[in-house]
C-alpha cells in the first residue's frame, strides 16, 4: 500500500473475541505512520447500505462505520465534511434511518430497574436510548445511579460539584436545568448523577413525601418535546429505585440468563406490587429484556424459557447476547451503537429498541 493510501475496514455483524478487539489498536488509520486514537477508526468506502464496507472509489462519500467509530470520517472528495458519529451509525445499520419509528402520542416514561447488579440496567438505559433517538424520538435518560455509569456512557459531565439529579431530589433544583445533551446523537439527552447521590438515601429519609420526590421533578418539567424519559436505576431496592417506581407508568426488567438472576426477580416483584397498591396505582411491568445470553450453554436457553413461560408477551423476543463491543463502548464515552454499530450487541439493541417503539403502536399509545 502506498503511503498516505487510507485504509479500508468494514464493521461485521458477528461476534467479535477479546483478542480481535486488541488486534484493532494497532491498525493503521488515515495515513502510513499514523496511529488510531481511542476512539478513532479507518476511513471505510461502502457505496451501498449495510455493515459491510468494500473498497472507496474516488469521490465516493463513506456509507459505513468502524470499530472505534467516534471520530467518523468520509473518504470524500475536497469540500466533503466528515461524517457524525450517529450519521455513520445509521449508515452502518443499514440506513434504517430513512424511516422513523413509531413515536408515542405523549412521553413514555420508563423505569428500568433490577436490584441485582450486573445485569445490565445502564447498558440497556444507555443502548436503547441511543437506538431510539437515531430513528427519531427524542429521548431524556435520567442517570439515577450514584456510580454514574450510565453519564458515562454517554460523555455527560458528571464530576463531583456538577448540578445533578441530587439537587433535584435534595435541593429541589429544577430538572430542566441539570439536563444535557449528548453530544454524538441529536436528540439524546442526560440528567447526570454524581457521586453526592450515594448520600441521597439518607438525606432524603427525613424529608416530606420522599418517595414521590422525583415525581414531582417530573411534574415541574416540561416533558411536550420529549417522546421517551428512561430511568437507570441503582442496584438496590432503596429510596432512589422506590422514587423511579413512583414516577413512571412503566418498568422495564433487564434479567441476566443466569440463575441468581431469577432469585432476586421475586423480591422485585413484589417491590413493585407494594409501590402499585400505595403509592402509583399506575405502575405495571411493561417489558422483560433478556441479556447477556450465551448461546452456548444450556442453562441460559432453560433461564430463557422459564422466563418466557411466566411473563408471556411481556418478554421482548429479542435477547441480548454477550458482546465484548458493548463491554468496551463506554470507555469510550460512547454507546455501542456508535462505538461498533455493526457488532452482535448493537444489532441486537437495535430490534430491542424496535421493539419497544412498535409495542406503543401496538397498544394504541402512537399518534
């Protein structure tokens, strides 16, 4: 290859090992010599839609995104600007993009919570929140974890001292001042948490009504433009999950194919029935999202279809399947379907979302 000849790679739609993700840090980007920067990739030259890139003809615009997809650029002719992280996520998809989702009549508000950690809460909140201001809606996630993962995620100033959702159920700050956009997806807003919320479940104990305190955030703040509002909650079943329950209609249970996963469902449950019967008369599990799923092993098929047997429809037929892009996306500050929009993981999240806007239609809640 000759110098300063931009090197050409394509996104697959298969899953990718730990070793392959390594290989990619030392792939050449741009020109001979020049190193890729966290976050950067080689330009792709794709003419026709679809994750899989070919070779770039002269003033042929890009039509794919890469791994470490962030800093996308065309390989265009002189004038062509480059292309934004969610312009080549789209691309990728296979410009799904050309046709909105179905979007809710008013703002459905979700609360997505599950007090055993690690299955998967932030990376759903963070993932279909992506997916679904790429196709149109307008998305507000609302970081109610004091670890902030999911302000992360989404490159959302978050440092100790930044106006948070503490000052909103503490100090009774405003929520349309906290709120932030995100930067690499138009639409796609945060309300960061900080570490001070780890102080939250004490403080909030001697207070009036404190289990409906972000609930009434909720009803100070214009949410007319908005078509969604997620809420990643904490792993635990404290004050700060006992307030996302208060202030949304809906649930959504991300459940690990794991067995100690079914062990904490009960509890949930039954946390959410004590919430529905005292405090939010409107409260129902609307959606059950399996992740984290080997196709290899027995056990998660069986966890699988225990869950399916209990719940029915409520349960998405799309699972999530392990997926070491959606584990390194966001330390890069990005969700996966920016990061790798052509990895195993993205592509799931994607009908995961799909799913999620076409069940408004479905009940009636689409205009």
């Amino acid at each position: 290859m000759a110098t300063g000849q931009p090197t050409a790679t394509g996104a697959t739609g298969q899953e990718e090992t730990a070793t392959s993700a390594a290989a990619q840090e030392g792939r050449v980007a741009g020109t001979t010599g020049q190193r890729m920067s966290p976050g950067q990739g080689s330009a792709t030259g794709a003419a026709g839609p679809g994750p899989t890139a070919g070779a770039a003809g002269p003033g042929m615009a890009s039509a794919t995104a890469w791994h470490r997809g962030a800093e996308a650029v065309a390989a265009a002719g002189p004038g062509r600007s480059a292309m934004t992280p969610a312009a080549a996520a789209l691309a990728a998809l296979g410009g799904t993009g050309a046709r909105e989702w179905p979007r809710p009549r008013s703002c459905r508000m979700i609360t997505i919570a599950n007090q055993k950690g690690g299955v998967g809460k932030t990376t759903s909140a963070v993932n279909l929140a992506a997916c679904l201001a790429l196709h149109g809606a307008r998305v507000l996630v609302v970081d109610l974890d004091p670890q902030g993962n999911a302000s992360t995620a989404l490159a959302v100033e978050h440092r100790a001292g930044t106006a948070s959702v503490y000052n909103v159920l503490v100090d009774d700050q405003p929520l349309a001042s906290i709120v932030q956009a995100v930067a690499d997806i138009p639409g796609l807003y945060c309300a960061p948490a900080t570490i001070d919320l780890a102080g939250a479940e004490i403080e909030l104990v001697p207070l009036v009504a404190r289990e409906a305190r972000l609930s009434r955030a909720f009803a100070d703040y214009d949410a007319s433009s908005l078509d969604y509002i997620l809420i990643d909650c904490p792993p635990s079943l404290g004050l700060l999950t006992v307030n996302a329950l208060v202030a949304v209609a809906e649930v959504l249970i991300p459940i690990q194919c794991e067995y100690y996963a079914l062990e904490g469902l009960e509890q949930l449950l039954r946390t959410i029935d004590l919430v529905k019967s005292h405090l939010n008369p409107t409260l129902y599990v609307s959606t059950i999202l399996l992740t984290m799923y080997d196709g290899r092993t027995r056990l998660a098929s069986q966890v699988a279809e225990e869950v399916r047997e209990h719940f029915g429809e409520v349960v998405l037929s799309t699972v999530i399947p392990r997926s070491v892009r959606v584990s390194e996306a966001p330390s890069y500050g990005q969700s996966v379907m920016t990061y790798d929009p052509g990895s195993s993981g993205a592509q799931a999240y994607l009908e995961a979302a799909r799913e999620v806007a076409d069940r408004a239609a479905e009940l009636g809640q689409t205009g």
